[in-house]
C-alpha cells in the first residue's frame, strides 16, 4: 500500500494516550498505512455507519480476505432465513395489530374512567371546598356571636355596675343627709 500524508501530527491527550496513530482518522485517505503509539500497523477503514476509523493490521487483512464463496453462502442462508422472517412477520404484525386494537379500546376506556375519577375528584373537591367555605362562613358568624354576646354582657354588667354605684352613692348620700339632720335638730 502507498504511504499517503495525513495532516500534522496531534499533541493532546485524548491522541497520545490511545495505541492508534496519533493522527485524526477522519483527515486520512482510507487504506492509509501507519504505525500507532503502541508500535504496530495501523489501517483507516471505513466503519458501517460510514465513520473513517483506525483498524489493527489483523482486523484490516481479515476484513479483505474474506471469501466471496463465503458470503455468497451467507447470502443464501440470509435469503432463506428472511423469507421465513417476512412470512413470521406478516402474522406478527396481524397479531399486534389486533393487540393495539384491544390497547386502544382499553386505554379509551381507561381514558373514560380516568375522565369520570377526574370529574368526580373535582366534584368532591369542589364539594370539600364548599364546606369549607360554610364552616369558615359559621365560624366568623359563631365568633361574631360570641363577641356581641360578650359585649352585651359586658355592657350589661358596666351598666349594673354604674347602677350598683349609683345606689349606693345614693344610699350614702342619704344617710349623710339623714346624720345631717339629725345633728341639726339636736
């Protein structure tokens, strides 16, 4: 094979601590002959997803000495085995298709309870709500009661109190006048 360049040699890391050519594999020719890191041979070949990668000599020459009688072989096993696959794969597909057939009808079912639960979980929370809102509602106005109530009766007992007062002032005022006169007349 003739040795062709590659671009300049690469100095980091991620190229001088693998085995392969420090070279990128994508910047060389395919076929393209150079010794790695490690000290062997090394090859660029072309991966199946159509990536230029570097290949130890064996996997290189292994790759190329295949026999064509080989896979002419493997061609009319595969043939073969693929006719079998297809008609496999035609019940298969009957079979899921009818399967989703039935996931589909299940899961709209699912889908309508799933909507009921929702509807009826928001009813009862709704509902949860709305009691919520009364009992909160009765217990201001409870609380509103109780507070009236307490200052009715504080009134009332400010007010029995101030009547209290006023009699016994009255009382006292009384008996005052009644010692007075009496000392008067003696």
């Amino acid at each position: 094979m003739p040795k062709l360049r590659c671009y300049d040699k690469q100095t980091t890391a991620k190229y001088l601590n693998r085995p392969s050519p420090p070279y990128p594999a994508a910047d060389c020719q395919l076929g393209h002959e150079e010794t790695g890191n490690d000290g062997n041979t090394w090859y660029i070949m072309k991966a199946k997803n159509g990536v230029k990668r570097w290949v130890n000599e064996a996997t290189f020459w292994g790759y190329n000495k295949r026999n064509r009688n080989q896979s002419s072989r493997k061609s009319v096993k595969s043939r073969r085995k693929s006719v079998k696959s297809r008609r496999k794969s035609r019940k298969s597909r009957r079979k899921s298709r009818k399967s989703r057939r039935k996931s589909r009808r299940k899961s709209r079912k699912s889908r309508r309870k799933s909507r009921k639960s929702r509807r009826k979980s928001r009813k009862s929370r709704r509902k949860s709500r709305k009691s919520r809102r009364k009992s909160r509602k009765s217990r201001r106005k409870s609380r509103r009661k109780s507070r009236r109530k307490s200052r009715k009766s504080r009134r009332k007992s400010r007010r029995k109190s101030r009547k209290s007062r006023r009699k016994s002032r009255r009382k006292s005022r009384r008996k005052s006048r009644k010692s007075k006169r009496r000392k008067s007349r003696k």
